[in-house]
C-alpha cells in the first residue's frame, strides 16, 4: 500500500533519468519500494531526443527492485486515479 500524507495526498519520490542527473540511485529505489512509496521516473527531456533518458531511469528502477506496479508512470489513467484516490485493493 501506498504511503500517503497527513491530508491524504500521495507521497511518491521522482527518479531523474538523465544520465547527468540521475540523482535517485538503485539503493534509494529499493528503500523506497521497502516503504511503500512509489516512484515516478522523469526522462528530464529538453527536447525529443532526450526522450530516449528514459533507459536509463529504467534501468535504475529494475536493479532496486522495481517493478512496473512499483512506478506510477506505467499504471493505466484508471490505475492512476484509484492510487491518487488511495483505492489500491
């Protein structure tokens, strides 16, 4: 289950997928997994070719663990909605 704030809202950690930033490492994706808190992985595209970043934020995600239950980005619009609602069961 999903962490959530004191006001309901989702808690969720950004992992940056730019080869220069990729500030969120494998260590933190596997803690974060631990914890509940779902990741959101960010290509930090400037322009369409930064698009393909997203490899490697990937990447990331699959060495700590993650799966794409784990990463808010691939759930359907549905899914989406009924994680942000707090309706995951």
């Amino acid at each position: 289950m999903a962490e959530h704030n004191a006001d309901g809202r989702l808690k969720a950690v950004e992992l940056n997928a730019s080869p220069y930033r990729l500030d969120l490492d494998w260590r933190h994706c596997k803690r974060a997994k631990e914890l509940g808190v779902p990741v959101v992985i960010n290509p930090d595209a400037h322009s369409v070719r930064g698009l393909t970043d997203m490899a490697y934020g990937v990447m990331a995600a699959r060495r700590g663990w993650l799966g794409p239950e784990d990463v808010l980005n691939t759930l359907s619009g549905e899914a989406m909605a009924a994680r942000l609602r707090g309706d995951e069961g």
